[in-house]
C-alpha cells in the first residue's frame, strides 16, 4: 500500500516536472512513509512518483518504481494484489523473468504477457500507472471496485495523475478550485465520483483504465471489466449458504497475507466480529485486534466486543475515546480528509490506534451492508415506486414543510436516479443550498442533476437498493474516507467482503435468498451462526459511530453561532444545539464556512 503521483508533458523541461512530482509525493508522505522513489523518461517528458508502505516483501527489491528485467517496462503502484501468486505460477511457467518476489512485478510481467486483458485477471485492491516505453503508452488503471483512489487532470496535452487531490494543489498544477463542489457536498454529504474540489481535476472510475499515447498527447478512457454476471442463478439456500461460507472464508485467507503486522478492525457488529472470527482462524496468535470504546453508554459496544474477543487469540488493543480526544484531534481530521466530508472520524481515530499498537495493515468489514441489505434503504426503497406514481410536479410543494424527512420528498421532483438517492441519503434539499450558498435554487438543480441518469437499476426492490448503497454511498463516502483516513496514519485497510470472486458469487444468489425484509443480512448471520455468538447478531444495528451529536454540540468553534454567515446557517446552528438538527447536517455546514 502506497501513494503514487506521476506527470507525463512535453511543454516543461524535465527538471521541472521531476520537481513539481517530488513536490507531490511529499505531500503524499504519510501514506509512504518507508520509501520513496522517481523514474524519468526524459524522451517523453515522463515522471513517475512513489511513495511507499512496505507490507509484501519487505527488502529494497520492493522499492518503486519498478521496471521489468529489460527495463522496457515500468509501473508505480499502490494496492495489494491478493492473487499475485497464482499469477506468478501462470507467468513463469509462460516464461517470465523476476527478480523480486512483489506483486508488483507480477502487474508487470502479466501486462507483457496479457496486455490490458491482464487488468480484469487481477484481484485485489489497486491504482497503478505503467508505462509501456516500447508502445509509447501509459495507462492509469483502477480496480473494480473502487476501493484505492486515482485522480488525474489533462490541461494542454499534459497529463498530471495522484492518490490524492491535495497533491496537484501543493504541486500547483491545478489551483483552481470547482465552483461547484460545494453544491455537491451539501446534498450529498461527501463530493460524488468523478467530481473533486478542484476544477478539471477528476476521479479515474473504478474497473476503468485511461490511455495515454505519446504519440498524440491525447487519452481515451476504457472500463476493463464489465463485471456482468453470466452464471447460473443459486435459487437452493443450502447452496447459497454453503457457497458464501467457502467465499468469504477464502478472502479472508487471501487478505490476511502480508509479511507485515497485521490485524482486524472489531467494532463489536456482525460484520467487524465475523471477519475476526474467520482471520482468527487462521493466524491464531499472530492475529491483532483493534476496538474502540467511550464511556457515552448508549455507543459502548464492549460487551458485544467482548463476546468475540473470548472466543479468539491473539493479542487484544482496546482504546478509549473520550471528547476532549475528539477535540485535540479535530484540526488534524480535517486536514487529514483531503476533501470534506461528514463521514470518516471514526476510521481516523482507531487507525491511529492501530498504528500506535504497531500494524501496518488491518481487516475491516466495509461491503456486507451493501452486500446483503443491512441498511434502512432496502426496505424504505419500496415505498419510492409508490411515490413514483405521483406527477413529480406535485413534489415541490414539499417545500413548505418545515421538517427535513418531509421537506426531502422535493428531489422527487426530478425523474433521475440521484434523487432517488438523495430522498434516502441526502442532507439538504436544494432550495436550502441555495439559501446557504446565495445562488439560485435553478442553479442547485442544474449542478445536481446534469448528468444522464441511469436507468433500468431495478424495480425499486433490494437489488436497487444495493446498486445506490453500493455505487454511491459505499463507492463516494465509505471507501474514499476509509482510504484517506487511514493512510494519514500509514496504515492499509483491506476490505475481504469486497473480494471481487465474493461480489460475483453474491450477485448469482437470487433475491429472494439474498435478502430478507425482516431480518437484514439473514444469510450471512445463518451462514455462520455456529461461530457468531448470538448477542452479535441478535439485535437492532447500531454501526461503527461516535457520540458525535453530543460532542459537536459542545465544541467550541462548530456551535459558534457567529462563525457561520447568513441567517439560515446561525439558524441551523440553533436548531442543532437544540437537539432539533443531525450533527452530520451542521458538520457539512461548518466545512462550507471553513473554506469560504
């Protein structure tokens, strides 16, 4: 796991370039914190950067850039990839040459074998870019799921590419800032996918590959892996259930694999204490536990921690958080998060203890929820293809309610996918952020909706449910945050519910096996119910989350009524200490205040 920048131009000399990405890869420091590395192609005006967080082969074989044994190719990387050996055995066999045993190399040798059909046969978590010296390309490729950013910007035949947004600022390639974003951020709670902060500045989208050819200085971009699933429908629940348990107990097995220290996030929910179960298994004592607790008794998951604790070895790193912890920290959050968001907090604070307790890589459970319908959408869904019968015209008039659940029933005057979305998981309606912003509520609905909307995802069912959860809250908010937050502490989060081989088994179980409407996430609790203890599963969900409502209710600068401008914001913030408003709202609004 690393951080990676890079800069392809033939209008700068190549000191320059090398320059403003070494000015990249410092600010991307904390993510690669054991080495650093630059390759030059004076030739095509190319710099790649590295920085990197050594986890598979620990030696200086593992230092980045790296090239094939003739040089002729080169790549700089940040991800895992979870079946570099098998691949490596297809390689040899072939007759590929190494001299290291990364899964770096393996990228490489399998892009001299299989070219770009190499990209769908990997499975892990990455963002690369490789240049292919005698072809003349470069490609910046990104897995498919998202789980490891890659931004790129194209200005004047030059292509400029990072792990984070704040490295084409600090470098000065891009400065100016999308007038936008803000807009986006209020609705949504986090800046959707392909958007950032900066203008032109972009997001690469997951299971896609962009094409730089240095003959033309022009790029095309290409999705790699349809990810359509073509296998038979699993409608037996004994097969389901059987097939899930090998899956998962497979990915874990894949993920745990690093030479250095690694561990499990346990929250004390099904699926943080499912996948320290599984990892126990196999590591025994060598696995890790991180856990989190307050002293606020309505968030203290400890007992539900507990009951798993008892049942695995290991060595156990419980932490408490308390909030003056929440309030020495909060500069460093902030500026940890790159781009603002409302989520995030919780995943700062427990890789900073894991990092402390000595891991350099941790399990999470991130992707069973979207998996196998464990939020309130997959069952409020249903209620939107009712409410889709209605003129959407009539919508509007939502806006003379004064509570948000109402008032929020006013995206539905759009026929478009988004605001299917943000009436489930939105925080303000437009005709607010007009208010909050000082533009026109038009303007709002111009910003929110110009994209094409997706059509045919579903008949407002589960599975709809599941491509929402999946492509936009997971995809935008919990992945990029996950990501962002925990490398500020040089740490690696692996994600083995989203093991690509998983995924496609999960989308070949029908429905009505999938999902349960009255028990969320009732196969996998059936699937391993002999090792989940049953007060793990046996009660209402409550997530990995902070006592955030009353915290920032008390700290000093987001409750300031005079730090924020216009009347609709004091009043927010009234209404928030009032207990009338959630601290995620009053979170994005200070946010908006701050880079004003």
């Amino acid at each position: 796991m690393c951080r990676i920048a890079g800069i392809i131009s033939n209008r700068l000399l190549v000191d320059e370039i090398s320059e403003k990405v070494r000015t990249m890869c410092n600010a991307l420091q904390h993510g690669g914190p054991d080495d650093e590395g630059i390759f030059t192609d004076e030739s095509k005006g190319l710099v790649f950067g590295h920085r990197r967080l050594s986890i598979i082969d620990l030696s200086k074989n593992g230092h980045q850039p790296m090239a094939d044994t003739q040089q002729k190719v080169w790549i700089t990387f940040n991800g895992e990839i979870y079946n570099y050996l098998e691949l490596k055995d297809q390689l040899v066999k072939a007759g590929a040459q190494f001299h290291s045993n990364t899964d770096t190399e393996v990228i490489i040798n399998a892009y001299k074998q299989w070219g770009t059909a190499a990209f769908a046969k990997l499975r892990g978590m990455f963002a690369f870019a490789i240049y292919d010296a005698h072809k003349a390309k470069t490609y910046l490729v990104r897995d498919t799921t998202g789980v490891k950013p890659l931004y790129y910007y194209v200005n004047n035949g030059q292509l400029s590419f990072a792990s984070e947004v704040r490295a084409f600022k600090t470098a000065g390639i891009a400065n100016d800032a999308d007038a936008n974003w803000p807009v986006r951020f209020l609705a949504f709670g986090h800046i959707p996918e392909p958007y950032t902060t900066l203008k032109d500045v972009y997001s690469l989208a997951k299971g896609h590959f962009l094409l730089w050819d240095h003959q033309s200085n022009t790029h095309s971009i290409a999705p790699y892996n349809n990810n359509v699933f073509a296998g038979q429908l699993i409608t037996n629940h004994n097969t389901a259930r059987q097939l899930l348990d090998d899956a998962l107990r497979a990915a874990v097995q894949r993920q745990l694999m690093a030479d250095a220290p690694i561990g499990v996030f346990l929250s004390g929910g099904i699926d943080s204490s499912l996948i320290s179960l599984l990892a126990n298994e196999q590591k025994k004592q060598q696995l890790k536990t991180i856990s989190i607790y307050f002293n606020e008794k309505t968030y203290d998951e400890r007992a539900y921690q507990n009951a798993v604790l008892d049942k695995i070895s290991g060595e156990k790193f419980a932490h408490l958080v308390q909030k003056q912890d929440f309030e020495n920290f909060f500069p460093h959050i902030i500026s940890d998060m790159d781009m603002p968001t409302t989520d995030g907090i919780n995943t700062w604070f427990i890789s900073k203890y894991a990092h402390e307790d000595g891991l350099k890589a941790v399990l999470s459970g991130v992707g069973a929820d979207e998996l196998f319908g464990g939020y309130p959408s997959f069952n409020r869904i249903r209620y939107l293809k009712y409410l889709r019968k209605v003129p959407s015209t009539l919508f509007n008039a939502a806006n003379y309610f004064k509570a948000d659940k109402y008032r929020k029933v006013s995206f539905l005057a759009h026929d478009h996918h988004l605001a299917d979305y943000l009436l489930l998981r939105g925080l303000y309606v437009p005709e607010d952020i007009a208010k909050i912003l000082d533009l026109d509520a038009r303007q709002v609905n111009e910003i929110l909706f110009e994209e094409v909307s997706v059509n045919s995802l579903g008949n407002y069912d589960e599975k709809h449910a599941a491509w929402f959860e999946t492509n936009l809250y997971m995809q935008n908010q919990l992945l990029r945050d996950t990501d962002v937050m925990s490398m500020s502490h040089g740490l690696e989060v692996r994600v083995p519910f989203l093991d690509e081989d998983l995924q496609q088994l999960t989308e070949s179980i029908s429905t009505e096996i999938r999902f349960d409407n009255k028990q969320p996430k009732k196969i996998l609790i059936d699937t391993f119910k002999n090792i989940l203890p049953n007060a793990t599963w046996n009660r209402p969900k409550m997530g990995f989350t902070f006592p955030l409502q009353e915290w920032m209710s008390q700290h000093t600068e987001i409750s300031r009524k005079d730090l924020y401008r216009g009347k609709f914001a004091q009043n927010a913030v009234e209404r928030f200490k009032n207990g009338q408003m959630h601290w995620s709202k009053i979170f994005a609004l200070y946010q908006i205040q701050m880079h004003e």
